[in-house]
C-alpha cells in the first residue's frame, strides 16, 4: 500500500477541467514534487486530497483511505500548508500553534514540547510570544511549515511553500523540509513552480492542463529526454560536407548541430577527422528546466500572480 | 463524546480570548446597550407618562437587554465571515474536527459574549429602580443564556448561507431590526394590528423578553407579559434546538462543495 494512490481523477468547474484525469502514486517517505505553470491544477489536486474538495469522478486514496468516504479519518494522518497564508493574526506564535494542537487532540504537555522543538529548529523560539501580525513573510511562511508538522502527519502537504521567499529563507524552509523527511519519516507532497528546488526530489510529477505529461525520478526523466546537442561552428565548404556527413543539422547559419546520447564520442570521431577547420564547438547538456519547458510548452513566472479564478477559467 | 466537546471549548476559547484582546470591541459592548438605555429611557419617560405601572425607562429594560443580545449574539457569527475571508477556516477544516463542533463552538462564544453583556445590563436595573433576589437573578442569566443561545444559531445559520461580507452586513441589519423591533421590546405585543401579532409570534425573541419581563416585573407580570412564563421557556427552549441544529446542517452543508 502506497502513500498515496490516486486514479483517473478529475475536477471540473463548469466545463473547464482543473483536474483532467490524473493517476499516479507516492510511496511512504517519499519527497514528490508537483511540479506546473500557474493554472495547472496543482491546487485543486492539495484540496482533493486532503478532503477540501471533492473530486469530480476518479479515486485516492491516503494512506489507503478513500478521500471520497473517509475524510474524518484522512485529517488525522494529514499536514498541510496552504499556499496562501492561513494564520490567526491577532494571535501569537505560540496560541496559533497550540490552537493547531488542541485540534489535533494533543495533550497540553506534549504540544507545549514539540511547539518548542520545532521553533527552534526553524529559528523562531524568539518570536514565541509575538503576535502573528507583526511577523515577517518568511516567518509566517516557517510558523506555518511547523504548523503543518506539529501532529506528526504520516503526509504532509506543501502547497508552493518557498513563494515570494528570499533565498536564505528558501533554503531555510528546504533544508527543515528534508530535515523531517529524514527524522519523522514523513511522506511530503510539495508542489512548485520553481524547477531549479526539485532537482533533489525522489520523483516528480509534471502537471500542465490538468494532465500529468510525465513523472518519475528527475535525473532519470533527463536522462530519458535527454540526448545532448553538440553544436559546431563552420563556414568552410569542404567541413560542412563532412558534417553534414556525420548526421549534422544546420540549426541556424554556420551553426550545425547533432543530438546523441554520447557526445564525446562523437566529438572524438570528428576531432579526428583531418583537415577540418572547425572555429568552435560546444556540448549542451540538458536541465531539469528544459525539460519541464518541453514538457509544458510555456515559460515560467518568477512573481506568482494569483489572479481571480473566473478570469484564469476565461483565459483557457 | 471528547473529541466533540474539546474542539468546542478550543473554538470557543480562541473567540472569547480575541474579542477581550479588542479594546474598542470591549468598550463598545458596555457603552452601547447603557447608552440605548438611557437615551431611549430617559427622554421617552418624559414623553410617556402612567398606565403602565412602571416608568418608561423600567418598562424598556427588558427589551434593551433582549436588543442587547440580538445585537451581540448575532453579530458574533460575522467571525466565521473573517475567518473564511482571512483562510483561517481552512486550517480549521483540514484538522480532523467535525464540521458540527465548528459551528456548536461559534454558538457557545457567541452565547458567552453575549451573556456577559447581558449580564452587565442586569446590573444597571437598582440603578433605575428595579430590584430582583439572588434567585431571580439567577433564573434571569438563564433564560438569557437560553435566548443567546437561539439567536447566536441563527447568526451561524445566516453566517454559513452567504459568500461575503456585504451580503452578511445587509442581510443581518435586514433581519434584526424587524426582529427587534417586532419583539415586544419597545411595546406591548397586545397594542399591535393583527398580521404583526402574528409575526411576532414567530420571532423567538419576543419569548425571550416576555421571559424577562416575568422575572423583572414580579408584581406587574400579570399586566405587562403577553405569555405565560411556562408558554414561554417551552418556546425558547423549541426555538432553539431548531435553530442549533439548522445552524450546525448548514455550516456543514457549506463546506462540501
Ligand atoms: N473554484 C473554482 N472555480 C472555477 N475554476 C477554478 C476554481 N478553482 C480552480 N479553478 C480553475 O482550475 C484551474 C486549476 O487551478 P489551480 O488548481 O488553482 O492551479 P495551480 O494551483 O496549479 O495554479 C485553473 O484554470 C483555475 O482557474
Ligand atoms: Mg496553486
């Protein structure tokens, strides 16, 4: 029994397919990224499965619970951090958590222990007794990270947890995240517009249109895609024959190019060719980032604008 | 029967704690219902003289501490609104707390607060002649218990009908004010036209303040109440299961998209 299962699931809101027929699984301890472009469905599938929202047609499961029947027993196992914030302000760090934790049904003295623990392994045991309100973004985003892991979930969902953060916070929350992953356990569905943070996933899931367009270990997934493409500068006659030759394509003027799943080879079988004149050449090796544009054909925000659903239904 | 009652109290206890850490929440909640008091009382005791058997301002207490609670108790539902707007009911939705100790726990705090408010109206009555024993009291903070209570149930089930803030602030001013005013607060249900007597009957506030008007008005309540007290706790008591367990359907009907 996995994680999560999840079977031909839709969603659909008048028409339009936020989820459109989705299946995969993550096994127990697993870190899986969600990885698409603003509008994907990625939030739609969090809400889905932690029992927000249900599902249009199609099956999950969590923790071998069906989402559809036994969502009470589901919010036991479950941790979540929402892409919005979802903090009481004019509480304090410390009350938004014990809150958390009464809710949870956790005793008095083991939440006060484990609200501890956690702030000081985020760095906020200072900011215990503040009220939420005069916290910072990142502090906020880190109070809500060990929010989410206070009961001690077998899952936890992050839903764009590293938005609008700085670098240093970034890699605060990533280096926490993986921290518990490690310590507790945890299985973590994360997902992102951010590809450069799922390079170290153990698998990743890449959604566009509500679809999965592929899924697996990130490196392999390169790997798969992932011949690389030399590319060679020449004018000379006589050079560009033997190119054209060897299989190469010209990509652009004077530039000729060749993918194949061992460069070097081939840069050893031209080197060694006499009587060339080649002016340059360099080898380009794909990234994660590449194959995630192949894959959904668009370019990638940077600033997360969440724009009213109706308008990004309209868009479509 | 834990894993419903706790979650209750900590809902409850997060409402109360943030409505004492709000100054102006806190002040205005005592100024205004004395203030209504007195304004009301005072200048319309001049105006009205006689057959009553009380002063004006003694024979509007009564329905002050029902507006009170109407007011406070209804109002109090407008947290579920914020916390939906500030995406704070999602984390509270997410836990494994059922849907109903959500909303019984909006019912209580509301009910808490506005209990307290209307205790502090009990105490202006020495102040303007009217006298009660421990005992009466005593009854009296029940029977406002029972009629927050309803009207708090009433707020969570409008709270979990509507979308927005706007909609909440007209519909509830729409609401309460026919309910305040159609309630026997300000007159005798006896001295209105008919279709409205019937209207009033509708209206659990009216068994409300006619409760409180038994209690008050010892000796006059054979004069001033329009129901016999049995006739109405029963009704008190009817009108709210109803409206607790419609408030807590709806709440949960909202929820499931
Ligand atoms: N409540 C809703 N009503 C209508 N359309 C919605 C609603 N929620 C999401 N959508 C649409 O579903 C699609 C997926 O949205 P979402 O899951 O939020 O994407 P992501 O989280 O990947 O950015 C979008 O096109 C969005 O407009
Ligand atoms: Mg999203």
């Amino acid at each position: 029994m996995n994680a999560i299962e999840v079977k031909e699931l839709y969603k659909s809101y008048d028409g339009v397919h936020a989820v459109n027929g989705i299946t995969f699984e993550i096994g127990y301890g697993e870190l899986f990224g969600f990885l698409g472009p603003n509008g994907a469905g990625k939030t739609t599938t969090i809400n889905i499965l932690c029992t927000l929202l249900k599902p249009t047609a199609g099956q999950a499961f969590i923790a071998g619970l069906d989402v559809s029947r036994e969502s009470d027993k589901i919010r036991e196992h479950i941790g979540l951090v929402f892409q919005e914030t979802t903090l009481d302000n004019e509480l304090t760090t410390f009350e938004n958590l014990l809150f958390h934790a009464y809710l949870y049904g956790m005793g008095r003295h083991d939440a006060v222990k484990r609200i501890d623990d956690l702030l000081s392994m985020i760095g906020l045991q200072s900011k215990k007794n503040e009220l939420v309100k005069h916290l910072s973004g990142g502090m906020k985003r880190r109070l809500e990270l060990i929010r989410g892991l206070l009961h001690k979930p077998r899952v936890l969902f992050l839903d764009e947890p590293t938005i609008g953060l700085d670098p240093q916070t970034r890699a605060n929350v990533w280096g926490f995240i993986k921290e518990m992953k490690r310590a507790e356990g945890t299985t973590i569905f994360v997902t992102t517009h951010y590809i450069e943070e799922a390079s170290d996933f153990d698998r990743i899931a890449i959604i566009d249109h509500g679809r999965i367009v592929a899924v697996g270990n990130p490196n392999k997934l390169i790997n798969e895609m992932g011949r690389a493409t030399v590319t060679f500068g020449a004018t000379d006659g006589a050079t560009v024959q033997t190119l054209i030759g060897h299989g190469m394509i010209e990509s652009g003027s004077g530039e000729y190019q060749i993918k194949t799943e061992d460069p070097d080879l081939f840069l050893k079988q031209i080197l060694n060719l006499s009587g060339l004149k080649i002016n340059e050449f360099k080898i380009k090796k794909p990234v994660l980032e590449e194959l995630y544009l192949s894959l959904t054909g668009s370019e990638i925000r940077d600033e997360y604008v969440d724009r009213p659903r109706k308008i990004r239904g309209h868009n479509r | 029967m834990k894993k419903l009652i706790l979650p209750i109290y900590v809902i409850t206890l997060r409402d109360l704690k943030k409505f004492f850490r709000q100054k102006s929440r806190l002040i205005g909640m005592i100024a205004r219902p004395l203030t209504w008091l007195f304004l009301i009382g005072t200048g319309l005791n001049q105006v009205i003289k006689g057959g009553l058997g009380v002063s004006y301002i003694q024979f509007i207490l009564p329905g002050i501490l029902g507006m009170t609670i109407l007011f406070s108790a209804m109002f109090s539902s407008i947290s579920i609104v914020w916390d939906r707007e500030f995406g704070f009911m999602k984390e509270i939705l997410v836990t494994p707390v059922s849907r109903f100790s959500v909303a019984f726990g909006k019912i209580v705090s509301g009910m808490l607060v506005s209990t307290i408010q209307g205790i502090i109206i009990m105490a202006a009555a020495p102040f303007i002649g009217i006298r009660f024993t421990i005992f009466e009291a005593l009854l009296l903070v029940v029977f406002i218990m029972v009629v927050s209570i309803c009207i708090a149930a009433i707020g969570v089930f409008i709270a979990s009908m509507i979308k927005s803030f706007e909609s909440f602030n007209i519909i509830m001013n729409f609401i309460v004010m026919p309910m305040f005013f159609l309630s026997g607060a300000m007159y005798p249900i006896s001295v209105l036209p008919r279709f409205m007597r019937y209207l009033m009957y509708l209206n659990p506030l009216s068994y409300g303040i006619d409760s409180f008007k038994h209690v008050m008005f010892v000796e006059f309540a054979h004069f001033h109440s329009d129901f016999s007290l049995l006739f109405d706790v029963v009704l008190m008591v009817a009108f709210t299961l109803v409206s607790t367990v419609l408030a807590a359907f709806a709440f949960d009907r909202q929820q499931k998209e």
